[in-house]
C-alpha cells in the first residue's frame, strides 16, 4: 500500500485527535516549513483544531512520508494496548512477526479471533492499516465494513444520548419554572391570607368599637 492515509479517508480526524497534544507541543514547532505553508504568520493560539487537522490531512494525502512516520509512530504510542495484542497474535505466527510478508486469510482469522470485542472495531482496523499489517484485501475491506457500521451506531447512540439529556434538560427546566411558581403562587396566598387576617381583625376592632360607642349612647338615654 503506497499510502495507508488513502485508506483512511474519513478517519483522518480520528487519528489525529488521538495525537493532537503531541501535534501542538511538538511538531507544528519543529517544522516551520510546514507552519508557514499552511498558517503563514497565524500565532499557534489562534488555529482551530479543524484548520489544524485539515492541513496535516493534505500533507498526509499527498504523501509526506516523514510527517506520515511521525503520525503513525505517535499515534501507535498512544494504543499501546492495541500494539501488544497485535504483537502477540502475530508472534505466533512468526517470532520475527516483522518478516512477515503476507498472511493467508485462515492465519487472518486467527489473529483477529476476538479482536473488535476487545479493542473494538475502529481501532483494529485503523492499526492494521497504519501499520501495515499485511492481511488479505478481502480482511481489509471486512475491517472497514465493521469500523464503518461501530462508528454509524456510535454516532446514533451519541445522538440518542444528547437528545435524551435534551430532554432531561427540558424536564429539569420545566420542573424549576412549576416550582418557582409553585413558590410565588404560595407566597402571594400567603400575603393575601395575611392582609385576609389583619383585615378581619381589623373591622372585628372596628364592631367592637362601634358596639361600645352604641351601648354607651343606648345606657347614657
């Protein structure tokens, strides 16, 4: 495969988003050339992480080989879980398992026997094609097919989610605008039952008052 990246299409940002640490600490300030081809005189604070990753994505594709080496070997530092299982399946099928020059689909199998469950689909195929892993072009493709459907079902349940919590958020927000109103209604009846209360004892002192004045002018006839 002349270019691992060609097959990545679509999953270049992945890639990179695993890596962006060591891509603004490190190797946006070592190459300048670079820096300036694609920002020219930009300060690095002021560069979205899409201007970023859309320019790494072109040097990539046009096939940077050093930038390409640098990627994968940041990237394979990053899964090193992904590494050692890789590693171990294929040290069984070759000690030196980096003299292996093809593999045949039964010997595919074998290596890839509980693979996605354990790392997941994207991440195997995504290290068999940064890698190099020579399996057959029928294992590659089965690969693809199985990181496209995971990724599909993980942005549905993201989706699901985020709309879930949506919902959750409108429920809450509902809630606290019955309960403060709750409140302010409950506030208002007490004040109205209080003025209720002073009132009533009010005109209560007044009866009492005109009663007295009367009996008084009753007793003084």
């Amino acid at each position: 495969m002349s270019n691992q990246f060609e097959l990545l299409q679509g999953w270049i940002f992945d890639v990179l988003h695993a890596i962006k640490k060591d891509i603004k600490t490190e190797h946006l300030s070592s190459d300048p050339i670079f820096y300036k081809t694609y920002f020219g005189n930009r300060p690095q604070n002021r560069l979205t992480a899409e201007e970023i990753y859309a320019a790494y994505e072109k040097e990539l594709l046009k096939g940077n080989e050093d930038l390409s080496a640098w990627v994968v070997n940041r990237w394979v530092f990053k899964h090193g879980e992904v590494y050692t299982f890789f590693a171990e399946r294929l040290s069984k099928i070759n000690p030196n398992f980096e003299a292996i020059q093809n593999l045949t689909e039964a010997q595919s199998e074998q290596i890839l026997n509980g693979c996605e469950e354990m790392l997941g689909a994207q991440l195997t195929f995504l290290f068999a094609v940064l890698n190099g892993v020579v399996f057959p072009e029928s294992v590659i493709q089965k690969l693809r097919k199985a990181a496209e459907a995971e990724r599909e079902r993980l942005i549905a349940e993201d989706q699901k989610a985020a709309e879930q919590q949506s919902l959750e958020q409108t429920v809450a927000s509902h809630q606290r605008e019955m309960a403060r109103l709750n409140d302010k209604y409950e506030s208002r009846l007490a004040g109205i039952q209080k003025k209720y209360v002073l009132d009533t004892e009010a005109l209560k002192k007044q009866i009492r008052g005109l009663q007295q004045k009367l009996q008084a002018v009753t007793n003084a006839k």
